[in-house]
C-alpha cells in the first residue's frame, strides 16, 4: 500500500499570495484542516490550516506556551471577528509551515501513518520535482487500512 493509492488526489490549493480571509473560506468550505500552497507551475511550497487563523486569533504568546490559559480576555466573539478582520488581508506566504516533511506517491502507508502522527499535520504528496500531486491526511491514512485503494 502507497500513498499513491489513498491520496487526495490534486487538492485545492492555494497561493502564498492568498490573503488570511480567502484562505479561511477555502479551508471552512473543504473542511479540511489544513491546505497546500503552491507556485504558479505547482511547485509545493509548504501549508497552511485553521490552527494557523486561530493562531492569529490569540495572544501571541498563547503559541510557545508561555500563556497558560486565556482567563484574562473577555470572551467577545465581536473582538474575535475583529481581530480576524485585522488578519484577513495579510497574505498566507509568511505563515506558511514549510518544515514539515513530504511524502512521494510511492511512499509506503506505514511511513504516511509515522509521519502523519509524528507531525499531527496533514502532508503534501510530491513528484522528485516537488511538484504537488497529492494530499495525504490522517483520514486518507487511516482508511487504507479499512479499504481498498481508489
């Protein structure tokens, strides 16, 4: 079994050039944690997801652990919409996770499943030219071994 097999295969995506609010429509719609960007021939240039716009919901300090609860901020929905709106025309690129590994269609499904829990973030499927052909999400990984390939 390869990620060739289970794979979302061409995945929406989006550019490093999207702005915060386009890519929460695209996400929300898709239902999907987190989508691909790529460049303008389909070279993978890393990810971006929701817990990217929640991260740009919350104290700043919230993200490496240094606020241990949010007891101090009022819980107003319309300061929340606010500070979305502050974000929504800033382009994804400079928030990009671009560290994350890759997988290759031939990668087998044991080494997606690894990854997949070692990094708790979907993963881009590329060519040898880091072109994007794929999407493998913990639910692709998880039915391969409940079903047959596609």
């Amino acid at each position: 079994m390869t990620c060739r097999d289970y794979m979302i295969r061409n995945p929406p995506t989006m550019a490093a050039d999207t702005m915060v609010g386009e890519a929460m429509v695209l996400l929300t719609s898709q239902r999907l944690f987190a989508l691909p960007v790529a460049d303008a021939i389909g070279t993978y240039c890393g990810l971006f997801g929701v817990y990217d716009v929640i991260g740009l919901l919350l104290p700043s300090g919230t993200a490496g652990g240094l606020i241990p609860d949010l007891g101090f901020m009022a819980d107003d929905p319309g300061e929340i919409r606010d500070r979305l709106a502050e974000h929504a025309g800033r382009p994804i690129g400079p928030l990009l996770h671009d560290d994350l590994p890759t997988l290759h269609p031939e990668s087998p499904i044991v080494e997606a499943l690894f990854l997949l829990h070692k990094h708790r973030h979907p993963l881009a499927v590329v060519d040898a030219d880091r072109r994007l052909v794929g999407l493998m999400t913990h639910w692709e990984a998880l039915a391969a071994l409940s079903s047959r390939p596609r």
